[in-house]
C-alpha cells in the first residue's frame, strides 16, 4: 500500500486516491515577539516528550544509507550570492535534524526540479527542495498565504519521494541573518526545519514550544522536547546498521 505524506504548517488532512494525505501549512503570524523559547538553556528542551506524532505511522527512511536532497533556487529573487545564502539555510536545517535523529543527508548539488503532485523525484534525489511561486510553479503551492509545504509518499514502512516546496514570494521579506531580537530572521529559516522535518517524516505536534507546531505564530526557534523525541525515533533504525 502507498500512502502520501504532506505538511503545511497548519494542519489539514485530506484523503487521498491511494493511503492518507497529510497536510501541513505555514500559515505566517509575522513581526511578532520573539518567544523565550529562542534563548532556553542549550540543556533544556522546552515541551513535553510525548508531544510528537509521525507524518505516515511508522514510516521511515532507510537510516542505513544517506538521504540524498538537492535545491532549487531559481524562482527566488535573489543574486547569485542571496541564492547561496538560501542554500546555507537549508544546510543549516539539515545540521539540525542530523544532530537530533543521527539521519545522514548528502547534498546533492542544485536542481532544476520543482516537487508537483503526482510526479517522483529525478533520479537519485531522495528530498526534492524549491521556492516556487504560488499557483505558478508547483501544483502543491497554489494559495500566497501558505509560506511552505513539506512532505512524502511511503511503500509500507519506507519513506521516499521527500519534498519541500516554500513561497518564493515572500521568502524575500525574512533577513538571513542569526537571531538578533528580530523574529522574521528566524521565520524562513524555521519553516525549513519545520518543512523539512516532514519530508524525514514528523508529523504535528500540538505544543507551541515544539517546531513541528502547526502555525508559524508562537514558533519555537529550535527543536523542543516532543521533536526530538520524534526525531530519535525516524533515526532508530541506524542501530542495525553494520
């Protein structure tokens, strides 16, 4: 059986032809506080450890080889050099989801892919990334108040097909740099970790101190108690690896 995974930081769900659709929606609260989340002790994990939940129950990606995702970053209006920034973002993400499960992603260069409903990914990319612009360039971002989309399709308990597809139109407002006080630094570089957490396969939480919240409002500025746990959980099956 086939079941497709899907989120927005928002939770919607919709059944599919085929298994489950799960959609998670960034639907942007912006210029907001920053909450205090953003400066807890390194050593303290905000939330509970049970606020956590798959995006397809128990589906996984094969912990035994690398997952392999590429970008594309050509709908962005951005110069070469603010394409690059993106890109270190979404690495920056990546970091942050291999620290917390023990999951190895291996980037694969750039793309000129773009995730679409229906369609696998090219050839010998696990995780497909783009900025699209809405109802232009991906038939799964077509509303402008959605920030990003992130998800995946499994064959019984395996993961594959990833995605994650962010709002090229608006991705400009958020400065990429560190957290200095101001929130909107941090909101771009959240709904990829959130988007991407999809993609290796969390699902929602409903506490507003974990990541995988469902709206950007009240976002936690690093993984808390309930995503790590989850994420622990994808990365399990690395203890059979020989």
């Amino acid at each position: 059986m086939e079941s497709r995974g899907t989120g927005v930081h928002s939770g919607r769900r919709r059944a599919g032809i085929v298994g489950a659709l799960v959609v998670a929606v960034v639907v942007g609260a912006l210029g907001l506080a920053a909450p205090a989340s953003a400066q807890r002790p390194a050593d303290r994990l905000a939330g509970r450890a049970s606020d956590h939940s798959w995006l397809i129950e128990g589906a996984r990606w094969d912990a035994c080889r690398p997952i392999t995702y590429a970008v594309n970053t050509r709908h962005l209006r951005a110069d070469a050099a603010g394409k690059r920034a993106y890109v270190a973002e979404v690495r920056w993400a990546v970091r942050q989801i291999r620290l917390a499960s023990g999951l190895q992603l291996r980037y694969r260069g750039t793309t000129t892919a773009v995730p679409q409903r229906g369609v696998a990914n090219p050839a010998g990319v696990d995780v497909l990334i783009a900025w699209a612009r809405p109802g232009r360039d991906s038939s799964w971002l077509t509303e402008r108040r959605y920030l990003g989309y992130g998800g995946a399709e499994a064959v019984g308990h395996r993961l594959r097909n990833g995605f994650v597809v962010m709002n090229a139109d608006v991705a400009h407002r958020y400065p990429s740099r560190r957290y200095r006080g101001d929130r909107r630094a941090w909101n771009r570089r959240i709904t990829t970790l959130h988007e991407l957490s999809h993609a290796i396969g969390a699902g929602h939480a409903h506490g507003r101190s974990q990541v995988m919240y469902p709206t950007l409002a009240g976002q936690a500025y690093r993984f808390g108690a309930g995503d790590a746990t989850i994420m622990r959980t994808l990365g399990a099956d690395r203890s059979a690896c020989s």
